[in-house]
C-alpha cells in the first residue's frame, strides 16, 4: 500500500499539532501524560506516513533496524533507574546527532555519485553535519561526567577559549568550502573538527552546570534533526527539529537565570567540581562554629507537632529513591493535621523536571509540589524545613558570600524555617563542590544516613507513637 504525497504531506500536519499539543501538555505535572500520549499517537502517525510513502524502497532493512532498535530501546527502559535517567538523556542525545552526520554523509556519498554540486544541499550538509558531530561527541562527555566514568570536575587549560574559537572558525571555514566545492576532503576535515569541538567544548564544565548543559544538548539534537529534514526534504523533520531546538534553547535561558547565569558564562566558564574544595572565607569562619547532629527522634519531635512542613528534595532523594518512603512520611503527617509541602528548585537533580518526576513516580499529589518563586515566601512561616539530599539549591552562600562561585544564584531560602533537618550521608559539598553554610546555622541539624533509611525511620517513629 502506498499513499499519495498529498495525504502524506496531510498526516505530517497533523503529527506536527499533535507535538505541539505534546509540549503543551508537558508544561505541567498535571497534564504530562496526556501530553505524552499525544506524541507517542503524532510519532506513529508520522512513522506510518513515511513508510507508506513513495520515497520508501526497502522495506527489509527498516524493519531489521526498528526490530533492533526496539529490542534494545526496551531493555534499556525495563533495567533504568530514575537515577541514572539524566545520562540516558545524554546518551540519546548523542544518538540524534550521530544520526545527523551519518545522513548526511550518505546523502554526500549518493549525490557524488550523479555528478554536479549542488551548493544549496552541500549547504545544507555542512549544518547537519557540524551540528550533529558537536552534539554526539559533546553528549558522549557530558554522560560520562554524569555516569561517573570521567571526573565531573571542569578541565581548563590555558588557552582553552583561543583554541575553541580557532577550532570553529576552522570547521565553519572548511564547511563553506565544502559547500562551494563539494569536496570530500573538505567533508572529512570539518566532520574530524566538528567531533573534537564537541569535546572541547562540553570538558570545561563542571558538575553544577550540568542541568543546563543536558537542556543545551537537547536544543542541539534539534537543530541537527532539523538540519536532517532539509537533507531529506521532510518537513515534518523540519518541524520537528524545530520544536525541539526551540523548548530547548528556552529552557536552557530559564535555568541559567534561575542560578543568574548567562548561557555564554555557562558554555565558556563552567564552575562545579566533585571535591571537597572550594571552601571560601565565611565558609571557613562558619566551618569553625560546628556542625550539629540529630537523631530521627529529634526530628520526629519537632516535626509531629508542627503546623507546616516543607520538604525539599535533591538528588540524594534519586540516589536513594527515597521518594515513596517520603510518600508515606507525608500522609502519616498529614494525618496528624500537619500541613506537607515539596519545594523544587529549577536546576534540583541532574536534569530539568528531574524531582517532579521522582515526586510524581511516588503518587504524591501535585498540588503539594511548588516551584521556587511560590514556596519561598512560605519558608518564614513553615516550622520544620526538611532538607533531603540537596545541597547547593539551599546554600544561603549564593546570597550572602561575594567570593562564593554560586553567589547570585536563586535558592530556596529553607533557612528561614523554625528548624532545618538536613539529611546526608556525610559532610560532602554538593555538585558544585562548595561547602554548605546552612550546615552552620543555629537553626540547622545534620541527620547522616541514606536518605531512604532516613525517611524509613521517620514514618516508622511516627506510626509508633512519636515520643
């Protein structure tokens, strides 16, 4: 069976309002399965459409390929922790733009073959091709750094940014000669360059940077996948690539002006390490002051009897998976009459939306899940803040220490609740690798211990009686 150009060019159209109403649907908890169902129908429809098209010729190979792939996509997504989502994001990334340069090489390699250059597609490869080797090699490191199998601590050198300017003047000179010329070896240059650019661009940024450079990543798959549909002459690629490259260059600008960073001061100067270096000054006068320990009783005690609670996850929570345990927390207090709350901040976790997932995996209501700008004012008037596995989005460092590599950035003010119980597994700084002032408040209490035994031992305290 094959369909006809017009009704091919019909189901694109409405695949592409399906994506739109997708990343509608997308934009809040509420509405996120939904808008998943309406991408998973446009993808099939889309898919449906360019196998029955004209364009199509062998159909034992496709099916070999989706075969393999599906096989391999759902062992993957059977055996995945929530934990480790962030690095399959990463990794998928780099899928798209692989894809990218290796359908542009082939398109290269077929068109050779009937002789004049056409500079307009050559063009045209030129941008699939630096874009999608930038975001395959640049998404390869930024998994490793997130998978642990390189150091997550930047790597800088002298003359780090003189060489990466060098390095894409180079690619983009070869690629304009490429286009006019059509020349092969002009192709095998820029893809070379394109691919160490990726890398040499991604290495300099450290861990607290991260969030934003998976956001990043996803604009740059987009763009490749657009750059793809102009090769392949698909406009619901096109489309697509579009949309993408769009969410995610937005998304990108919303979380850099929530740590109050510009996009270039996060590409050209990342900060964050995994040591436990980057002590400042008022740091290390509050290091000096102690730190204070409690117990789950202690917490429990203070807890029970509080009117409000505001709880503020990180990716401690994911490590643990501490989220269903946090789940039965809430409604043994709730239960007592206490009010339960969650705070996100926009870069918690390693990924955007990385705790609204984990929150919403454990059935915990969305209502009581509240973005930075709405929680804060309630922090003053919440009498038990529990910190459990953040660190960085709740330093009072980011507005109180100048010297200090996240000041400027947004945080919740958790603070300035009654009492914070903060728990970690040990005095380790977060992923930026600066020490915690609130570790040192008056108000602020570490419980040391996994952030589900933690949780665990909480609920079981109160379904006990508490004291």
């Amino acid at each position: 069976m094959e369909i006809s150009p017009n009704v091919q060019a019909i189901a694109y159209l409405v695949s592409a309002v399906l994506f739109i109403f997708a990343l509608k649907g997308l934009t809040h908890p509420a509405s996120a399965r939904r808008g998943n169902y309406y991408g998973m129908i446009g993808m099939a429809i889309a898919i449906a459409a360019t196998l029955l098209g004209s364009g199509v010729k062998n159909y034992g190979l496709i099916a070999a390929g989706v075969g393999a792939g599906a096989v391999i996509g759902a062992v993957v997504a059977l055996r995945i922790q929530m934990t480790a989502m962030p690095q399959l994001v990463a990794a998928l990334h780099s899928f798209v733009g692989l894809a990218a340069v290796l359908v542009a090489i082939g398109t290269f390699l077929n068109h050779k073959a009937g002789g004049a250059v056409d500079a307009l597609l050559m063009t045209e490869l030129s941008a699939g091709v630096i874009i999608g080797a930038i975001t395959c090699t640049g998404s390869v490191i930024a998994f490793g750094k997130l998978q642990g199998l390189i150091s997550g601590k930047p790597v800088v050198f002298k003359g780090q940014h003189a060489l990466n300017a060098l390095i894409g003047l180079v690619t983009v000179a070869l690629g304009v000669h490429f286009a006019m010329t059509g020349s092969a070896v002009s192709l095998a240059l820029m893809t070379v360059l394109a691919f160490v650019l990726g890398v040499t661009l991604i290495i300099p940024i450290g861990g607290a940077d991260m969030p934003v450079i998976i956001s990043m990543l996803n604009s740059y798959s987009g763009w490749a996948a657009a750059a793809t549909g102009f090769t392949l002459k698909n406009e619901l690629l096109i489309i697509v690539g579009a949309l993408v490259g769009f969410s995610g260059a937005i998304l990108s600008f919303i979380m850099c002006k929530a740590m109050n960073r510009s996009i270039l001061n996060v590409v050209f100067g990342g900060f964050g390490t995994e040591s436990s270096g980057g002590d400042t000054n008022a740091a290390a006068q509050a290091a000096q002051q102690g730190v204070k320990s409690a117990s789950v009783e202690d917490a429990i005690y203070w807890m029970e009897d509080a009117g409000k609670v505001i709880v503020v996850p990180g990716y401690g929570m994911a490590v643990a998976q501490a989220q269903h345990a946090l789940k039965d927390l809430m409604e043994l207090l709730e239960a007592r009459g206490v009010a339960v709350k969650f705070a996100i901040h926009p870069v918690a976790g390693r990924m955007p939306g990385h705790m609204n997932v984990l929150l919403a995996e454990a059935d915990i209501p969305y209502d009581r899940v509240l973005e930075m700008d709405e929680i804060n004012p309630e922090f003053a008037t919440t009498d038990v803040a529990l910190v459990i596995g953040a660190n960085d989005v709740v330093n009072p460092a980011a507005k109180t220490d100048p010297s200090s590599p996240i000041y400027g950035m947004p945080i919740l003010e958790a603070g300035k609740a009654r009492q914070v119980y903060f728990v970690k597994r040990s005095m380790r700084p977060g992923y930026s690798g600066v020490d915690n002032l609130l570790f040192y408040q008056d108000n602020c209490a570490l419980i040391f211990g996994d952030a589900k035994d933690v949780c665990e031992g909480l609920a079981a305290a109160l379904k006990g009686g508490g004291h």
